[in-house]
C-alpha cells in the first residue's frame, strides 16, 4: 500500500508524559511521510498545544474518559458513543492504529464492515484486567472495581487486539506478555526513542537556577506518577539506605500530575525513614527542563516491580536520562536500555538494602556516574532514535 491515510486511536490525552508521549513523538514523525489524524475521547490543553505547534490533526470524541468513575459505570453508552465518532473519521483512512483499551475493540467493530485495516500497538496487556502484580497494588476497594471491570470486560480487550491485522509493541518482554494473554506470538517490537538533541548532557553553566534549588551535592533523581506502577516508596527506601553511606546525598522526586493526598503519602513515609530533609518533591517540571535535571543528577533511580507493564519496561525517563549522559539504577525487569556495571545497575527494587547499596556506590564515586551515564548515551544514539521507531512502524502500517 502506497501513501495509506493513517487514523490513529488512543483513549484520552491528559497525562503529560507515559504512552502519550510516546505516541506525540511517533505520529508527528509518522505524519512527515502518510497523513496522519489522532483521535482521542479527550485531550488537556498541554497536548491540544502540542499537536497544534507539530501540525498533526488531532480529534476529540468529547465528553468523560476511563479517568473517571463515571465513563465506567455508563462504559457501553461511551463504547457507542465512540464508535459512532470513529466511523465517522474513518471514511477518510487506509489504516486503523490502536493503542490503548477500549480502541482496538471498536476498530475490530469498525472493521468488520468496512476495507480499513487495523493495526494494534500494544503497549502491554491492559494492566488494569491482565496484570495481577499491578492490581494487587492497589487499595482493596479499587481491585474489587477493577476485578467487577476485567469479568465484564475482559473479553473485549482480547478479542480488540487478537483481530488485529498486525500487532506492534514496545520489546520482547512486553511481546512474551502479549502471547500470553492474546495468543498473538507475532507482535513486533518497534521500541521506543528519544530526542537526543533535545535530551542531551547540559554543560553546567546551563544548571545554575538548578543548583540553586537542588544544590550541587550527590544527587538521586526520581520519576512517579503517583500510581502503584512507580512503586516510589521503594525508591525513597533505597535513598534511605544509600543515605547512610553519602550523608550529603540528596533526592529530587519529579511528578507528572498532582494528587495531594498522594503526595502527603510519600512526605509521611519520607518523615518515617529519617530523610525528610534530603528529599525535594518537586511536582511537575515542564520538558525542557528535565533533561537539566537529569543532567545535573549523578544517578536516576527507577523503582518499578512489575515485569509485564510496558510502564516497566520500557520507561522513557530510563532513556532520557541515559541520553543526558546520567547513569541510571533501574528494576532488571528487563535487560533493554541499561547495561548491568556499564550504564548503570539493574537490581531487584525490593531488596533496598542492595538497592541502596548500588546507589551509593555511584553517589560516593561520581567521576565512574559520569563515566558509566557517557556508555549509556552511547547505546541511545546507536539503537533508541525516534526515526528508527518511526521507520518500523511505518514498515507494519504500509505492508
């Protein structure tokens, strides 16, 4: 297929980095060689914006999303709602791409009645119904929602993706996931990439107002968004032991959305191992300043437990934080983007004695962070570029 006009479907757009991002990267990419049109129920004015500054058209249903308990308890009258929507757009596609529950059930739905194709970028098995570790984090009475979701639901998440003409995903782990609960053993793995103009080691001059804030001591930089994916209580753990040994260490927790209660939480739990006054937690910082972070911290810590989440797996913070010449202590849930004493450690986050211990070591001797964070911009430039994901992408979306 030449030129195919490509219509892609993801639920909502209104948390600023995970999935979203990557598919901002990947369809403004995408859109220089096939049309391209995103759709989505809802999008914050941060992704309007952006999508407006790349030129890609970007559609909005309207209306609540899964972030709401609302959408779910009214969820058939919204599946409706949304295939009317998607049938409407999809006259003028070639090529359906998915990317997220409930999307490739209703592109099934729409394609059994017209020519269009669908394509599935899985990013995992939907957590929420499939991955046991990720709900059993959760308080008791959300997993009985989630439990009451995945009987009702569950069905049409499998039959969304196992129809699909092709299935894309982040790598093989996350492909291993998707035999397992799909039965699709052909899913390819298109990864994931960064911009490493943009992501890149800032030259101290260009730190000032961060040293001021953070100061210039060894620094642990950590990524959460609050949900039980992160597992941030197990990051602040490991600060705690690594503390012990680089009395001067200090950590800086960064947030993708607010949750006051949340945060209280992670300040309470803070307070209880002693650290309270090495721990900044500074919210949401806008994109261009997390690679001046990440270059200013001497080692970025990722705390994630869960080997079947893509959320896991393929972290872009991981990536990013390579690309600005930082090593980067992160769960061996997989073996993609640190190298094990080369780029940094892969350790088992639950264990923050040993974890705290690999922080120190790089906390203590920030010549060999540097040193190792250098071997891991290497890697990124080599094999992690958003053209590289494009070009595979591009290769499933035309075949």
């Amino acid at each position: 297929m030449s030129t195919p006009r490509v219509l892609w479907l993801h639920s909502h757009f209104e948390l600023p980095t995970g999935g979203t991002k990557y598919i901002h990267e990947v369809t403004r990419r995408l859109g220089r060689e096939v049309p391209v049109t995103v759709m989505v129920e809802h999008a914050s004015s941060l992704w309007r914006d952006r999508y407006r500054e790349s030129g890609t058209t970007l559609v909005e249903v309207g209306g609540p999303t899964s972030t709401s308990l609302g959408y779910w308890a009214a969820f058939p009258f919204f599946l409706l709602r949304d295939l009317r929507a998607i049938a409407k757009e999809a006259k003028h596609a070639d090529v359906v791409v998915t990317s997220f529950f409930p999307m490739p059930w209703l592109a099934a739905r729409l394609t059994r009645r017209t020519r269009v194709r669908h394509v599935s970028l899985c990013f995992e098995p939907f957590p929420f119904f499939h991955d046991t570790e990720v709900i059993g984090l959760y308080p008791r009475h959300r997993r009985a929602l989630l439990a009451v979701l995945a009987a009702v639901y569950q069905g049409l998440d499998r039959g969304g993706v196992a129809s699909a003409e092709r299935v894309m995903t982040l790598n093989e782990s996350t492909a291993g996931q998707i035999a397992r609960v799909y039965g699709r053993d052909d899913a390819v793995p298109v990864y994931a990439g960064v911009d490493t103009e943009l992501f890149r080691p800032y030259s101290p001059d260009e730190l000032d107002d961060l040293v001021t804030l953070f100061g210039d001591g060894p620094l642990v930089v950590h990524s959460t968004d609050y949900s039980p994916i992160k597992r941030t209580d197990l990051a602040l753990e490991a600060f705690a032991v690594a503390r012990r040994a680089v009395p001067d260490a200090r950590m800086v927790v960064t947030s993708t959305r607010e949750s006051a209660s949340e945060l209280a939480a992670l300040e309470d739990r803070a307070a209880s191992l002693g650290i309270s006054d090495a721990v900044t937690f500074a919210g949401f910082l806008a994109f261009g300043d997390l690679p001046r972070l990440y270059s200013l911290a001497t080692v970025v810590l990722q705390t994630g437990t869960a080997a079947g989440s893509g959320a896991t797996t393929m972290s872009l913070p991981v990536k990013e934080a390579l690309a600005c010449g930082t090593a980067v202590v992160r769960s061996a849930a997989t073996h993609e983007d640190v190298q094990d004493g080369v780029s940094g450690y892969l350790v088992d986050p639950r264990d923050a004695e040993a974890t705290g211990g690999r922080l120190a070591d790089l906390l203590a001797d920030r010549d060999r962070a540097a040193a190792m964070g250098m071997a891991g911009r290497g890697r990124i430039e080599s094999d992690y570029t958003w053209d590289r994901v494009v070009q595979k992408v591009l290769r499933e979306v035309c075949s």
